[in-house]
C-alpha cells in the first residue's frame, strides 16, 4: 500500500526582549512568548533556582512578583498536542529588581555663621551603591520649596542676604527607573546670628610727645573686648600714617590690646579687626577708628646765665626758653646737698645775692597737654 506521511514544520517559541530592571514593587508588563506550532498549546513558567527550578504558572502570560529585591531568570516551557512535536524552551528572561534608593551620605547636621557669611563646606548627600535603577537626579529644597538650579549632590545654599534666623535644607534624589521611590536626605540646620560685638578701644589720651627709640611708648594699650559671634576671636591691628592703611607690626598687633609707638611724630589712625574662624563665616567686625597725634618732643634751652658778683650785686632774673604744647608751668629748684629746695614756681627767678657762696640753680618745665613728660634745665651756676 501506499503511505502518505506528513512533516509538518517544527514548532518554534519566540521569546521578544523583556528583560528589566526596576525597583521594588515597580509594575511590568506580564512575561511572555510566541509560539508557533500545531495543535493544543500549553505554557509553564519557571523561575530559575539553584536547588531545582521551580514552576511558577501554567499561563500563557506571567506576572512575576517585584516585591523582593534581586535577580530573578524565568523561562517558559511550551508544549504541543498534535504532530508529534516535543516541547521548546524558551529563551530565558531576566528581571532585576532593586531596592529603593537610600541615602549614603547625608548633609550636615548643622553649622553656624553671621550675617552675610557662607558656610565652609557645601552640604552634600550621596544615594547607597545598589539602590535605585536608571538615571539619578538631585533637588534641593527649602522651606519655600524647590530651589532653582540646585541640582547637583553638593550645594552651598545663598545664604549672603538672609537675615538672623535657622535655616533648613535638604535633598531629595530620584530615579527615573521603573517604581522608584524618591529618597529624601536629613535636614541640614544653617543658624545664622549677628555678628559679634565689640567695645571702643578710643579710651585713652590720644596725644602724646614723642619718645625716644627703644624707650617705652607714652600711650596706654588700645584695648577692645569682644563678645557674640561664633568660636575664638582673632585680632589684626591696622594704622594709617597718612599714606593709607597697613597691618600693625609688633608682638601685640594680633592681640586685643595693643600699644601703639610714640617715637615717630605724625597723626596716626587706628582700628582693629575682629574676626572668627572659618572666615567664609563672615563673623568679622572692625572697632572704632582712634585717631592718636605724637607732638614733638618738648625742649627746654637754657641760655648761658653763670655769672659772678659781690654780695648784693644785681644780676638779671634767671629764665629758660621752653617749646612745648599747651600750658607750660614752671618750678626753680636750688641745688642743695641735703635735697634740692623749690624756690619759685614763675618763668622767671631772681636769685637773693645777700649772702656769698656757689648756688646752682635749675628750672623744671612742666607742659599741660600733648602727654609730654616735665623737662629739666641745664644748671645755671651764680
């Protein structure tokens, strides 16, 4: 007899791209394949497990769990009930599931600056390796609500025209995969207080007459106290002679108080600068401006006078010639072993000549203004 037999194309299963990423609980579409062949179609889903795999459904499509995070492979096994056909196996179809984002690195805490000050270092908060699925981005936000621009992992926040206050900011940092939760950063606390206070260091007499190099200088310390701000006080003196402002030199120039040189004549200002780490903080403030004068040096000439004579002889009043600033008063000493005797308190002094001896006669200066210390004459011998 005649046998007609039949080949009929050997069934195929076309398993179209579906492999995913995305984070837990993120939707995807269901799982599935095309398949070609004759007869009564049957499917069974299977996840790949070390220990054996395991059946998962018997459905022509799959629905698979993303509520656990991880590596998940599934394939299909598709049968036919006609033609003799064995079952296919489809290709495999991976679905990686992540965990939502969280954060790594949080902003700090706090930080603390004066007014107009900036913080030192930018806040910053970075997402934990292996969270999230797809393109990350940042937002910074403020008590007023996104801030515009502020899209980076760093960010300094302008804080140069706030007013004294506490100041909140954060992040938040999205990913563009499938399901992923925002993750939002701590707040970070910037306070800002008032810059410090200090006190007027213009005190102390401000003229004086000039020293001589290496003597003691004739002013009192400039002194100016500082309270408020933010950490320890620095101080930088600074003068201007005339020809503009430089820092102060000398030991006490980065001190509170500071003396300030007598032996060069001139008019000098000064002010201090008080200051607080870091200096991006801005807690800074600068004292009054003191304005000191060094007059000359008060001189007093003594024009030659030693004369001689009899008992009861007439000789000129004894005088000096001072040059000094404001009100110059004067006392005539006589020279005496036991201690030297006042003997008039006049520019002038006429010495008695009714009694013979060797009398040595000297005038102390006195000048009542400038700081300028009394001056002695030279000895007038009669």
């Amino acid at each position: 007899d005649t046998c007609t037999l039949v080949v009929t194309p050997a069934p195929a299963v076309v398993t179209p791209p579906q492999n995913d990423s995305l984070c837990v609980d993120g939707i995807i579409t269901d799982l599935y394949v095309n398949p070609t062949g004759p007869g009564t179609i049957t499917y069974q889903w299977f996840l790949i497990n070390i220990g054996g795999d395991i059946s998962v459904a018997t459905t022509p499509t799959y629905s698979p769990p993303t509520n656990i995070n991880g590596v998940f492979e599934y394939y299909c096994v598709v049968s036919f009930s006609s033609g003799g056909c064995s079952t296919v196996t489809s290709s495999t179809i991976t679905i990686v599931i992540m965990p939502d984002p969280t954060i790594d690195t949080q902003p700090l805490t706090n930080d603390t600056i004066c007014e107009e000050g900036t913080i030192a270092t930018p806040l910053t908060v970075s997402y934990t390796t292996g969270t999230g699925v797809g393109n990350v981005s940042y937002q910074w936000y403020d008590s007023t609500g996104a801030i515009t621009g502020a899209n980076n992992n760093t960010f300094t926040p302008l804080t140069s025209t706030l007013n004294t206050g506490n100041y909140y900011y954060w992040a938040i940092i999205s990913f563009d995969g499938n399901g992923c939760q925002n993750a939002t950063s701590d707040s970070a606390q910037i306070v800002i207080i008032p810059d410090p206070i200090v006190t007027t260091p213009c005190n102390i007499p401000d003229t004086v007459c000039k020293t001589s190099p290496g003597t003691p200088s004739a002013f009192l310390p400039l002194t100016t106290i500082a309270t408020g701000g933010i950490g320890t006080f620095n101080y930088q003196w600074w003068v201007n002679d005339g020809s503009g402002f430089v820092t102060a030199t000398g030991p006490d120039a980065t001190t509170a108080s500071y003396t300030p040189p007598s032996n060069v004549v001139g008019t000098f200002d000064y002010f201090c600068v008080v200051s607080q780490n870091p200096t991006s903080a801005n807690c800074s403030v600068n004292t009054d401006t003191c304005t000191l004068v060094v007059n000359p040096a008060p001189i007093v000439n003594t024009p030659p006078q030693n004369d001689s004579l009899c008992v009861d002889g007439i000789i000129p009043d004894l005088y000096v010639i001072p040059t000094g600033p404001g009100i110059i008063t004067y006392e005539w000493f006589r020279v005496e072993t036991l201690g030297d005797v006042s003997v008039a308190t006049t520019a002038t002094y006429s010495p008695p000549t009714n009694v013979d001896g060797v009398f040595e006669y000297y005038c102390v200066v006195s000048f009542s203004s400038g700081g300028c210390s009394t001056v002695t004459s030279s000895t007038i011998t009669i």
